[in-house]
C-alpha cells in the first residue's frame, strides 16, 4: 500500500507542488475543507505552487473570480488550465483558419477563436476540426449526434477532420457524492461511434490535458521544476497519477474526489486522506 502523507509533510518534504482544481481543491459544490489552508501554507512557506486543472470551459479570470468567490487565493498566474494548450497545439499543427466545431460554452470558443479557429455551429457540414471542450454549453445529443454523422460523412468522401480533446477527463466531482460527465466521455462516444462504422482505422482524439505530457511540460515550466521533487496532487487516477508518473514527478492521490484507490499496477506514490491540517 502507499504510504499516507499530511498536507503539511507534502509542503515539507517537496520542492514545488502542483495542484488538481476539482477533487483537490474543490468541487462543484464549493471549496475542499483544508483548501484554503494548504495554499495558504504554501505561500508561507514560498514553495512554488500551480493549479493544473483539465478545465477547457472558462477563461482564466473566470476561473480566478470562481476561486475569488470560494475565498481560495488562486490567482490567474497560478492557474494552467488544459484550454491554454489550444493554441501551441494548433500553432504546431497549422490549424490556424481552420473552421473548427466546438463542444463547449462560449468560453470554450473563445480560447479556439485565440488560437486561430474560425469556430463554426455543431450542425457545420464541413469542420476541418472538431474540439471537445466539456460537457455543457450545447444541446448534448442533438450535438453528438450532429458531430458523428457529419465526421462519416467527411471521412467516406476522404477526408478526415482533425479531432482535438484539452480536457481528457471522464468525469468530476460534482458535489454531495455525486459524480458527472465531462468532455472524455463526450470524446468517447464520439470514438465509439466511429469505430462502429470504419474499425480499428477510426480516428481518435488527440488529448492535450492530464496525462499527457503536453500539460505536464507546461506546468513544469511554469513553475521551473521538475522530478521526483515536484508532488502532483490529484483525485483522478487514469489522469493525474497516471500522467504525473510518466513526467517524472511524485503522484499523490488525494481521497477527496473521485478515487480512494490505485488501478493495479497503477499506483500513487502516497496518498492524502485530507488536506485538513
């Protein structure tokens, strides 16, 4: 079993620390207790500290004011949210003027629109990209549906639209126990549905947020540190554990959030029953 470590052990015993938003700070009920107190200890003590969340649905004041309002001192510069991916990813791919679908709120179209996409309504015939942000912010099955059979049709006619996933995550934790979807099951469906009509040679989701290292570069340079030395804290297995344990970094998985346990041979290096102090 992993050994258990304390919030302040945590700001002891490592050199900077990144921090999951939902499951570890909060959730969509409100702020974690010992939220506050863990960001306030890390700020006393001048650990480097950021909040790497899989969010593509808010901008980044959005995301500060949420924080303002929960009474979290998280200000914009300690926040990389998986949106902010959108525009290094299409500026090495070229995808600039691309017309661009997007699943999400109007935020979610904001950060394409930044990075160069012309964004195009769900029912568009001819996306050269489809980017699925979140869960909300469109009719979801009429969308879905729209997306698949529109993406059939290019890719029977040749042509196959680029298909792009900041937020990798399946689910959240929505508060009070329970737990809703997000933009990896939107991703999924949407995979599945292909691979029912072309097979293995389906088109997949190109993911930019936790695990991949797109994000985990990213905050590491943000924060000017990497290695076992850096704590990646997280609820989210198959995400943050998964993806802090392929950058190099020390995975703590906090039992606030989704999950209490490790997935076989995929493990956390410690876990945090609480960040209450």
């Amino acid at each position: 079993m992993p050994p258990t470590k304390t919030a302040a052990e945590i700001v002891e015993q490592f050199d900077a620390v990144l921090l999951d938003s939902y499951g570890v700070l909060v959730d969509g009920a409100g702020a974690l207790p010992g939220a506050r107190a863990l960001l306030e200890r890390l700020e006393e003590s001048a650990t480097p500290w950021l909040v790497v969340s899989n969010d593509a649905s808010r901008s980044l004041s959005a995301a500060a004011d949420r924080y303002t309002k929960l009474h979290l001192p998280v200000p914009a510069d300690k926040i990389l949210v998986s949106a902010a991916l959108i525009a290094p990813y299409f500026a090495a791919e070229k995808l600039g003027g691309s017309r661009c679908i997007v699943l999400g709120p109007p935020d979610s179209a904001a950060w394409v629109e930044q990075a160069g996409g012309v964004v195009v309504p769900y029912q568009d015939p001819s996306p050269d990209v489809v980017v699925a942000c979140d869960d909300a912010g469109y009719p979801f099955v009429q969308a879905v549906e729209a997306v698949i059979s529109t993406l059939v049709d290019r890719i029977r006619a040749g042509v196959t639209p680029r298909l792009v996933l900041p937020n990798p995550d399946r689910i959240y934790p929505a508060g009070g126990g329970r737990i809703a979807l997000t933009a990896g099951s939107t991703a999924l469906v949407i995979e599945s549905a292909l691979a029912a009509v072309f097979g293995p040679d389906a088109p997949a989701f190109v993911g930019l947020g936790k695990p991949h290292a797109f994000m985990f570069d990213e905050a590491c340079r943000r924060i000017g540190r990497s290695g076992p030395r850096v704590a990646m804290l997280g609820d989210q297995i198959l995400t943050d554990v998964a993806g802090a344990k392929r950058a190099g970094l020390s995975a703590g998985l906090v039992a606030t959030g989704i999950a209490t346990a490790g997935h076989g041979d995929l493990q956390p290096d410690f876990v945090v029953r609480s960040l209450v102090p």
